[in-house]
C-alpha cells in the first residue's frame, strides 16, 4: 500500500507587519478535500505538521475548525516532518 505523509500546519498565529498577532491554522476545507481523496483511493495517509505539534484549524475557515481539528485528531501523527 502506498503511505503518504499529508503535512499540515499546527501554528495558532502569525506576526503581523505592524507586530500584532493574527490567528492561523490550516483552511478545512482546503486540507480535508484531498485527505478524503487520497483515502478513498485507498493511500495509507499519515498526517502530520513541522513540529509535531496536532493540526490547528484557522479559526476563520469555512467549514468547522471543530470538525476538522476531529477529523485530523483522530488521524494525526504527532511525528516531525524530516
């Protein structure tokens, strides 16, 4: 079976130009699309994120960032990208 390793972000913020905090994450319904995709092929999907920290859902994406940081929880490794 072939695996593939589907890299994510786990960053909750980002620094702003003028120094604020801007909250991030990774679009829902941008990384869940292929994720379904390359399952229903039947790809052996390890999820992971640069430092091993859990996928974190930008809070201002469409779909629910509950859903897909349940849908990511129960899929992702806690594992660092090489």
């Amino acid at each position: 079976m072939t695996r593939i390793a589907y890299l994510v972000t786990s960053a909750r913020e980002m620094t702003l130009a003028d120094g604020t905090a801007h909250p991030t994450g990774y679009f829902a319904e941008e990384a869940l699309k292929p994720y379904e995709r390359f399952t229903d092929a039947g790809f052996d999907v390890t999820v992971i994120t640069p430092d091993g920290n859990p996928p974190y859902a930008d809070p201002y994406g469409s779909r629910s960032a509950l859903l897909a940081s349940v849908f990511f929880g129960i899929s992702a490794s806690r594992t660092r990208a090489q």
